[in-house]
C-alpha cells in the first residue's frame, strides 16, 4: 500500500513539471512515458504504472487550472473557466480564481471517495440500461448545446435587418463553429496529414489551434494590461456556496467520465444550468470540481469490481499494458480501492502544489509584460505542435485556429468548437458514418 501512494505522489511531482506547460496533455505525456516504461524489459511493473498514471491524471486535473487562468491557454476540460479566469485576473484575482478551482478539485476528490464503496452496485445496472441509448442521449445533449446559445445583441443597432442581425450573428457563430470543427474532426479520423509514427496525437494540434491559440492572439491584439496580483484573498466563499459548486460539479464531472467523448467543460455546464449558477466564484469551484470527477473518476472506472469501463485517454493508454481483470481476476476490490486511496493522496498533495504554483505564476504575470507572455505562449504552442505531429499538424493547427476565431470574434460559446469530437461519434453512432464520409470526399 505504501509503495503504491509513493507511485502516485511520484505521478503528481510528474504532472507538476508538464501541467503548467500550455497545450502539452497528460494523455501526451503518459503516452510517451507508457513507450519508455512498459517496453519489454519491464522497467516499471503494470501495476505500479497503473498507480502512477493514477497520480500523473489526478496532478493534472488539479493544476492544469495554471495555464487557463494565468496564459489564456486551455484546453477541452477548462475552456469554460477561461473567461471567469480572465475576468478574475484583470480584477488582480488569478490566485483566488486558482484557489476556487483547487477548492473544486478537493471537493471532488471527496465525493469519489464517498461513491467508492457504491460504484459497483450503482453504475453496473446503470450502464446496462444506459448503453442502448446512447445515440439519441448523444444527438439530444449536441441539440441542447446548440439552442442555449441565446441571442446577445447589444440593442445597438438601427432597426430591421441589422438589428435582427445583431442579435442572431453569435447563434449563427455557434452553429458555424460546430459543422466546421466536426468537419474538421471527420478529416482527421479519415485522412488525417499527421504523420503515421505520430499518429496517437492526432488531435493535439486541433485543440491547441481551436481552444488555446485564439485567446492569446485575442489578446495580443487587445493588448492587454494585468494589474498587480493580489496575495493571499478572502475567498468569500461560504460552507454552503462550495457545497452547491462541489455537487453541481460533481453531477457534471461523473456525466462526463461515465458518457463517452463529453468533457468536464461540456459537463460542468449542463450541470451549471440545471442548477441555475450564476455566482463566478461557485462556477469555479464546479469546474474545479467537474474536471478532476472527469479525469480521475474515468480512470477509476477502469478498475470498478464488475463494471470495467474503459472511459478517458488514460485508462485507453493503459489498457493494452494492463488489464485488472485479467491479470488479478473477476475481483478487483482491492487493487480499486488502493486506487482511490492513492487519488485522494494525490489529490491533497496536487492541492498543496497548486497553493505554491499560482503564488509564482501570479507574480510572473505581473512582472512581466503579458505580450510577451502571450507571445512566449504561443511560440511554445507551436513549436509542440510541429515537434510532435510535424508539419502536417501545423496544417490542422492552423485550420483549427480559423475555426475557433470564429466564436472568439463572433460571440459565440467556444464549447462549440467541440464538435470536433462530437460530431464524428455522433454520426458514426447512428450508422450515417460511411455515407456522410463518402459525400464529403475523405473515402
């Protein structure tokens, strides 16, 4: 047991060294570590890479807050934190909007220990009734996403047709956004240019060019100002406020581990309406919330006694490594529980860091101009981009950064954008997968 929270806590040091890094994915790195410690000579036992990707996981879904809220750099989990995480830091409140999240991801934690002992008698009939409908429940939360982008005119523009305009130009955005970025995920699922080595990373540049790039060319164009960032803050959040954002984070954050291809983001706003949010500070601790229920609770998943749901890019990494059930049996109890001991370490230690981290990022932000920080950010953006799918990435990068301009210029929801993953699964879930392909030439 012991040897397994050190596994873990060695897992959340790793994670602290690349979650801070803008546009590099745990699921990146994991992939490329799976490469270097589970090759042939066994330098690391599966097990004991199972617990290291438990702690690896848990890390990120904790401290990738950094990147969004100090670099505008997020990626599918936080894009929604992106603009009360800006709003924050041009009030001199980045360190309280990471706090609030950091509150979240423990708050998370908490509630997948108290779900640990249930999940198998809980999900398992779940699961069976659920799957038949997947299809439709996918089609229904897509039409969802789409209608609730409700008109934001300004009441600005003269009367008629500019007027009507002015209030229906973000739908129009949104729903422009969704065909282009599922077109754009159908062409990398059929002819994708990434090359074929590197072809496990082959929608790193589409949500590096469709959720990171245009926020820091937005505000490399806006020039913005920081001003100083405030140091320890009264979090102003009472006993009762983390409660409503820990729960509404947590039904949006196990939705989207248990539903295939929903992301926290997606999840923690569903979530966010059914409950009516609309104070920032309890959104941040449900999207604090939702993305660690989202990356840890679908690792989790993997090792639930009789479920054995393969959900989230760290349990797919693994599975071909490792297998619980075959390696250990139909009972799986405890090894499962050793996971989720080793989570909740993970968890508090991820929390401790982030306390320290965003001290630092705050001042970095403050005495140094933000161009150039955008600048810096970008730069490395691209140069990960090229370093790790070619120049064929850059292609898909800069395609998708035309695409995600369009809700950014437009005022539309960037979560539109995420029909790069929906809309291909979406088709292909209903069987019109081969026939939209043929007619748009990628067969």
């Amino acid at each position: 047991m012991i040897i397994s929270l050190l596994t873990a806590a060695v897992g959340v040091l790793l994670s602290a060294l690349f979650s801070v890094l803008p546009g590099l994915h745990i699921y990146n790195v994991a992939g490329l570590g799976l490469l270097a410690l589970a090759a042939p000579e066994n330098v690391v036992p599966p097990q004991s890479l199972a617990m290291l990707f438990v702690g690896m996981v848990t890390g990120y879904a904790v401290l990738n807050t950094i990147p969004t809220v100090f670099l505008s750099a997020p990626d599918e989990s936080t894009l929604f934190m992106l603009r009360p995480g800006q709003k924050f830091l041009l009030q001199g409140r980045g360190y309280e909007a990471a706090l609030l999240s950091g509150v979240g991801g423990l708050s998370g934690i908490a509630v997948l220990l108290l779900l640990t002992p249930f999940a198998s008698s809980i999900l398992t009939p779940f699961r069976a009734v659920l799957h038949p409908h997947l299809h439709w429940i996918l089609w229904a939360l897509i039409a969802y996403l789409l209608l609730s982008e409700w008109p934001k005119g300004s009441q600005r523009a003269p009367a008629g047709w500019r007027r009507c305009w002015d209030g229906w130009r973000n739908l129009v955005a949104g729903l422009l956004a969704f065909v282009l970025s599922g077109v754009l995920g159908l062409i990398l699922l059929y002819r994708t240019p990434v090359p074929a080595d590197a072809a496990s990373q082959n929608l790193l540049p589409a949500f590096v060019g469709l959720f990171a790039v245009p926020s820091i060319l937005h505000n490399l164009v806006s020039r913005v100002e920081l001003p100083e960032q405030r140091g320890i803050p009264d979090l102003g959040v009472t006993p009762a406020l983390v409660l409503q954002g820990a729960l509404s984070g947590a039904a949006g954050g196990l939705f989207a581990a248990f539903f295939p291809v929903v992301t926290a983001g997606i999840g923690g706003l569903l979530a966010a309406h059914a409950t009516a949010q609309r104070d920032d500070r309890v959104f941040l601790v449900s999207q604090g919330a939702s993305k660690v229920l989202y990356y840890v609770g679908a690792l989790l998943l993997f090792f639930v006694p009789g479920l054995h749901l393969t959900r989230g890019g760290m349990a797919w990494i693994l599975a071909p490594v490792w297998d619980p059930v075959e390696v250990l049996g139909p009972d799986v109890s405890p090894f499962y529980y050793r996971a989720a001991a080793a989570a909740l370490v993970s968890g508090v230690l991820a929390f401790f860091l982030l306390l320290g981290m965003a001290r630092l990022a705050a001042r970095f932000v403050t005495r140094v101009d933000y161009r150039w920080i955008n600048l810096g950010t970008l730069i490395l953006l691209l140069l990960f981009v090229v370093g790790w799918t070619g120049w064929g990435g850059l292609l898909i990068c800069a395609a998708a950064v035309g695409i995600g301009l369009i809700p950014v210029l437009w005022g539309a929801r960037r979560s539109n954008c995420m029909g790069v993953l929906l809309l291909p699964l979406a088709i292909n879930m209903v069987g019109l997968g081969s026939p939209v392909v043929r007619w748009l030439g990628l067969a």
